[in-house]
C-alpha cells in the first residue's frame, strides 16, 4: 500500500475529529446561554444512549436455553444494585463486565 495515501487518509481522519470537537464551541462559543432544543438533548440524550446500550447487550439472551441468561441476568442486576449503592457509574460498569466475564469464563 503506498505510505502517501496512508498518510492522507490519517489526516483526513484527524481534520473530522477536530472539527467534530470544535464545531460545537464554535457555534454556541459565543451565546452565553444554550438554545432549549441543544438542553433538552443534554438533558435526555445520556438516558437514551444508555437504554440503547442494554438492549444492545442483551439482544442475544436466549432465556430457553442453557444458561437461560443467567450470566447476563446476574450482572446487570450487580449493575443496578452497585450504581444505586454507590452512584459511581465507571465502578458499576467495569464490576458489571468482570462479573460477566468470571461467570461466562468459569462458570457458566
């Protein structure tokens, strides 16, 4: 693969990403408060992402078939009852993976 065309694929990659991270400061960089459309998409945009994410993860649980789910079950209820306990999101989900991972890898 010629080493030009590699380096211009890289610097296209690389002016996207940074407009993609300074055109939000450019455009509301000035205006002291925030459009409501731009708050209301702050305000339910993580929520959605994150439901979007558990039916992603558990889109293939097969609840009729051994380990009925179990694995996937018992994280996510270690997940919930860590991020209600604790409130600390980065600790329910890396205790949510390892518990996956332990029960997929040496129980189940």
């Amino acid at each position: 693969m010629n080493s030009r065309y590699v380096l211009m694929t890289i610097m296209v990659c690389v002016l996207c990403t940074q407009a993609t991270r300074w055109l939000p400061f450019l455009v509301f960089g000035r205006k002291k408060e925030l459009p409501k459309l731009v708050r209301y998409l702050g305000v339910v945009l993580p929520a959605a992402i994150m439901a979007v994410l558990v039916v992603y993860c558990l889109k293939g649980v097969t609840p009729f078939v051994y380990p009925y789910g179990l694995p996937e079950f018992l994280s996510v209820a270690l997940v919930v009852i860590l991020h209600v306990w604790k409130g600390n999101t980065l600790l329910s989900i890396a205790a949510g993976t390892i518990c996956y991972m332990a029960l997929v890898q040496g129980v189940f």
